[in-house]
C-alpha cells in the first residue's frame, strides 16, 4: 500500500433527477410552466427565488427561468422537472450536461450566476443584480475542445477594463476547473542587457560562459519572433532562462537569479497547446511551483495575458 495522507477521496456530486424528500417544503411546487422566454415559476416561490438567489427574471405573477436555472432549482430548490423534458434536451443538446454542471458548480459556491442574452454574468454572493454591476464575465468549456487563444484574448482586453474574465471547464469526469485570465504587464528591476555588455547572459561553467541559441541569435541580431520577445522582455528589465524543466520555453525573472524564484512562466502563442488539456496542464504545473502561466502574443506590440486557478465563491 501506498504511503502518505491517509485523507479519505471527496465524494463526487452525481446529480441525481428526482426530488428529495429531506428539507421539501410542506406543500408541492407545481411543475413550471414553458412559455416564450422561459419557464414560469408562480409566486410565494418565485418571489424566493429571485429575491435571494437571484435566479429568474420577474413577471407578473412570478419569474421566467432558463434551462441551467430549471436544473438549479430542480437540484436544491425542490422545484420539480417537466414531464420528459430532460430526457429531450439531452438527445437534441449532448453538451447541455455539461454545461448545466458548470452552472451548478458555480452556484453552488454562493456566487449569483445569471444568463443575459446568452452570456453569464456572475456576482459575488454579497451583491444583486438589482442593484450593482456584475463582477465577472463567464465562458464554459469541455476539457477536449478546441483552445481558441485569439477569441479569449479578444474576449480577455474587451472586458479588461469593465470585470473579471472566468473560464468553467469541465472534463470527462463531470468535475469542473476554473480559471481567471487577465491582461499583465511583466516588468523587472534589472539593468538591460547590451550586445556588448550583458553580464546576466549565459551560464557559467568550466571558468567560461556558455550561452544558449536564444541568446546568440539575439546578440547577432537575428530576426525571428524568439528573439524580438526576448528584446521587449529584456527591455522591461527582466531576465529568461530555459523552462525546460516546467513545459515552458522560459522562466522569467524581475531580479537577479539569485535573489528571488522566477514569478512567471512565459509560452508564446505559437507554443500554446491546441486544446484545454493542455492549458489545465501548464497552468497546474506553474502554480505547483508558485508561479503564473503567461502567453505573449504580438498584436502591433508584445502583450501578455495570464492565466490563474479560481475557486468559485472566493
């Protein structure tokens, strides 16, 4: 037998259908009704729901609630399921699972998760969508699909001003991992290097300095997008080695080597992994060591944006 903890698994949330006898209330919730715009739920309980969860929206007699707002409240409001109709969301939309557990998974932590439009927006459990402005903007994804970097970066600076940028991902085991991307500006305290003077280049060994490709080419004034990234971050007064050892191509640092860990690893765009996988396995490594998962991609001029686990509630 293995050694080490001796803590017991989590218990897996399977989501059954049916409603619990436990904490029902005396009398039954009539089945809601599907009317354009969404499903109507009848007041006291609308009332209920809206006001404390944020869930619906109001009409007269009570509120209209979406499809991921029907499997919330079917799951911990006691509110029952028409007839059938799961079993026919699920034939037409194979992804709706998936995308009804990111919603759970996220109202579940106490955040008020709301559908406008077609797009989630999230507010802090301490807050209304009555009255203040939501805190973050949601995107969900399963863990094989496509990794679009263009469309988050788009998504990531037209938000970047206004609210958070939060990723749901959810892999084949119905478990959910979230991510916040933001827009970073990395910059160090280093004197930057010359072709000419560059004590922080190379590597020492054998009573000599060995320095590497990236360095070489950068010192003959090689043209290649590897060597212009390493321009703008020498630049900035920060100093890349090899990221090797994490599956990046640097580590970056905003000191001298000695005097502090590299804060960021840094992949270029074209280096990125093509699917989600990829991306949960960069950034899990990263924050493994204490450090954040950064993409620099070039649109006119060098930017970068970071990725960081997020636990929903916090």
């Amino acid at each position: 037998m293995a050694g080490g903890r001796k803590s017991k698994p989590r218990v897996r949330n399977k989501r059954p259908i049916g409603l619990k006898n436990e904490g029902s209330p005396s009398r039954k919730i009539p089945i809601p009704n599907k009317l354009e715009g969404g499903w109507f739920v009848k007041e006291p309980v609308a009332s209920r729901l809206y006001q404390k969860s944020a869930i619906g929206v109001p009409t007269e007699g009570g509120i209209l609630i979406n499809d991921e707002e029907l499997m919330f409240c079917h799951w911990h409001r006691h509110l029952p399921l028409p007839e059938n109709w799961l079993e026919n969301k699920l034939n037409s939309e194979p992804n709706f699972v998936h995308q009804i557990v990111a919603y759970d998974t996220i109202r579940s932590s106490g955040d008020k998760l709301v559908s406008k439009d077609g797009v989630w927006h999230l507010w802090n459990r301490e807050h209304h969508p009555s009255n203040s402005m939501h805190a973050s903007e949601v995107k969900w994804f399963r863990s094989r699909d496509t990794f679009d970097l263009d469309s988050i970066i788009d998504w990531t600076i037209g938000l970047e001003d206004s609210v958070n940028s939060d990723i749901a991902i959810v892999d084949e085991e119905m478990d959910v991992t979230m991510y916040r991307v933001s827009v970073v500006d990395p910059k160090g305290e280093l004197i930057p290097s010359t072709k000419d003077n560059h004590p922080n280049l190379g590597v020492e060994h054998l009573s000599r300095v060995f320095y590497r490709d990236d360095e070489i080419d950068w010192m003959n004034d090689s043209q290649s997008s590897v060597t212009e990234l390493f321009s703008e971050l020498n630049s900035r007064g920060l100093l890349v080695r090899p990221g090797f050892k994490y599956g990046c191509r640097w580590r970056v640092y905003s000191t001298p080597i000695e005097q502090d860990h590299a804060p960021w690893l840094m992949q270029m765009s074209d280096d990125v992994s093509p699917n989600w996988e990829g991306v949960c396995l960069s950034v899990r490594l990263a924050e493994g060591v204490n450090k954040s998962w950064v993409i620099a991609f070039k649109r006119d001029s060098w930017n970068f944006i970071q990725f960081r686990r997020h636990l929903p509630g916090r």
